[in-house]
C-alpha cells in the first residue's frame, strides 16, 4: 500500500509503502537479535542499548507523535498491528514500544513550542505514570512539583518524563469543575528527574518499569497538560479518540501478540518433548490437543474481536463521531474479556507442558509470565465488566421497556 502524508498546509508531504509495514518488517528483522538477549533482558531487567539504538532508528516510538514533529500519526489499527508484531517477538519489546509510541499523544495537549521541544528530537520518548502520586502547587508561571511515580517503563532511555500531579494553591486543593481535585500531568526536564531502579516483576522484565522521583522541580505552565479535560489542539483523527480507548486497546493488542508467541513457542517443545514415560510427543496426547486448539481459538476470536473494535472506533473518529457509551463500554468489556481469555488459554497450556513451563529460559514460560504480568494491567482489569456491563444492560433496557 502507497500513502501520502502532509495534507495539512505547512506539513513534511511523505510517499512510499505504509509506515506500519516499513516498522513490522524491521522488527521481524531485529526479532533473532532480541531473542538471544532475552535471558540477559530478564536478569538485568533493561532493553540492551542496541536494541533501544534499533527502536529509534525505526520511528517506533514516533507512531502516534503528530506529522507537524516529524511523527507518524499512524491510524489506529496500523498503530494496534505494530505493537502485536512487536510483542509477538518478545512481550517486553511489545510493551515499550506501545508505550514508548503511546506518549507521543501528549503532544497534542500541548502549545506548540513545548510540544516541538520535547517531541522534535529523533530521539524523543516518554516514560511516565498515570496515577496522580505527585503534588503541583501552583506559582507564578506555572508549578513546584514534587512526588514519586510507580511503573515508568521505559525509564532507562525516556528523554522526557510526565506524570499526573494533584493541584494545590496556597497548599489547598484545586478543584475541578465537578468539584473534585483538580489532576493535571507535568513533563519534566530530565535533569529534574531520579529514576529508582525498583522493576522487579514475573513477566515483561525488559520493559524497566521503574520508580521515579522528583522533588520541588518548576513545571511552567506551557509543559503542563490534561488528556482527559483539555482540548487536543491537533485535528487528526487520533486525537478525537479517548484516551482510555488508545489504552485498552493497544495494551490488548500486545497481549495478542504476547499470546501468539505461547502457541508457537508451545507447539514448538510439544513437538519435540515426550510423554512421560514413552517415545510419543507431547502433541500426540488427546487433552495437550484439546488443550492447544481451545487456546489457538480463544486467540483467533480476541483477535477478531479486537480488529473489528479498533475498526469501528476509526471509522467513528474519521467521521468526526465522537464515540458514544455504548460504544466505549463495548471496548472496555471486550479488551478486560479479551485479555482475561487470552491468560487462561495459555495457563491450560502451562498445565500440560510439564516442567518445561516453569523453566526460567525458555521461551513458553517467558511468554506465559509476560502475559500474566500484563494481565495485572488496570487498563484490561476485569474490575472494569461491572461499569461496562451495566452500561450494556442499561442500553438494553432502555430499547426494550
């Protein structure tokens, strides 16, 4: 497929094959490379420096910084394909780059100047945290902040860091609209930031979530933003899109990919591995069978299921709809659901392979705990069917009183 960017006056016009094949295709092509770092990725607990260096050089943090900075602006369903390819290679190159690509949407919520400082760079990439663990008093010219942040993936090689910080005034509350705190996100200067090397986890050990801390640094006001009540001030699709859809989604789609590299990785030993006690594989036993096609559709099915999502909220946010609730609670059953099928699949698998599953090294049981690890994500938590199903329910009722 053939694409031309810069349709918008003033932007870089680009030709050639779609950006989302050129990043696929070069991460098939770093797939062995991350393979045989993979052990290392897990002791240390960090992408190695030359697989960050490749990421880089494949605008793979840039899928969804606005054309006007030299980003790719990527539709979501392109955006979605890459992450599930790079986290069929590995979950922990699948995470960074969904988050690495996932903060480029700041940039939208911020005034020109600041958004071309931070996301200008070819190097630029965020790390940051969602939860509001910080405090902003506000100043002349804009915040002192200070807190620490949990989970900061990508923290090692991020050249900026944004975090969501509750807003004081004269060390009292700032209140919203509704008359709740008032939460905005700040993007601090790297200088300003102490990354504390906490990442600890089960799975996705590559991604270093780590901590970090900043103390009584000045934000001034054009570095600071809210992707939930302010206005994107770009006019492409992406960013008519919810914030919690360019989340679920895409931690769904790594998911995916995670899953896919379980059955293939599986299929593999099952081939090769006996039945305790005899000279037949593994993958001649009726209930490994049993078990393996129940995964292989479950896997199928979310991956439909979330294709068609993506598809339906595109096609919504190019036409300039703004997605409506039933519409978002579908979403956010179907990506909880999803990803909630996807890891029982795999432990079904986990309870046939045998000892192979709880190997450190190999490649199944690396798998099964990125994705087990993923699945603690709150953005996919099943907490979340109750709000959605009651939305569903209610939509049910009111076509049918």
């Amino acid at each position: 497929m053939v694409i031309q960017f810069g349709s918008v006056p003033g932007e870089r016009a680009w030709v050639g094959p779609a950006p989302s094949a050129e990043i696929i295709r070069g991460l098939h092509e770093l797939a062995p490379l991350v393979r045989r770092h993979a052990a290392e990725m897990d002791r240390r607990c960090v992408l190695p420096e030359e697989i960050v260096r490749a990421l880089f050089d494949l605008r793979a943090f840039r899928l969804w910084i606005p054309r006007r900075y030299q980003g790719l602006e990527l539709p979501l369903p392109d955006a979605l394909a890459v992450y599930e390819a790079a986290a069929f290679i590995d979950g922990s190159l699948g995470w960074a780059v969904m988050i690495g690509a996932g903060g480029g949407l700041f940039a939208a919520y911020l005034e020109d100047g600041a958004a071309r400082e931070i996301f200008g760079p070819d190097r630029a990439v965020i790390a940051g945290s969602g939860a509001p663990d910080g405090k902003a008093e506000r100043v002349e010219g804009g915040y002192r902040v200070s807190g620490r942040w949990r989970y900061a993936s990508g923290a090692p090689y991020a050249t900026t860091f944004t975090a969501n910080c509750i807003v004081t005034h004269g060390s009292e509350l700032v209140l919203d609209g509704e008359g709740r705190p008032l939460v905005r996100a700040m993007a601090f200067e790297l200088s300003d930031v102490t990354i504390l090397e906490t990442w600890n986890a089960t799975g996705m050990r590559g991604t270093a979530s780590h901590d970090f801390e900043v103390r009584d640094a000045f934000v001034p006001e054009r570095r600071s933003f809210s992707v939930l009540t302010d206005s994107p001030r770009e006019p492409g699709p992406l960013y008519r899109l919810p914030f919690g859809v360019l989340t679920e989604l895409p931690v769904t789609a790594v998911a995916l990919g995670i899953a896919h590299h379980a059955l293939e990785a599986f299929a593999d030993f099952a081939a090769k591995k006996k039945i305790h006690g005899s000279n037949t594989p593994l993958a001649q036993d009726p209930a490994v069978q049993t078990a393996f096609g129940r995964a292989h559709a479950t896997w199928r099915l979310a991956k439909a299921g979330v294709a068609a999502l993506a598809a339906q909220a595109w096609e919504a946010a190019v036409a300039g709809q703004p997605l409506q609730p039933l519409m978002l609670a579908e979403i956010t059953a179907g990506c909880a659901r999803s990803v909630s099928s996807l890891r029982e699949a795999v432990d079904a698998l986990a309870a046939v392979a045998g000892m192979t599953a709880i190997q450190q090294d190999t490649d199944f049981a690396r798998a099964w705990r990125d994705l087990l690890t993923l699945a603690a994500h709150v953005s996919v938590s099943p907490i979340h069917l109750a709000a959605a199903g009651a939305t569903l329910l209610g939509a049910r009722q009111a076509d049918n009183p």
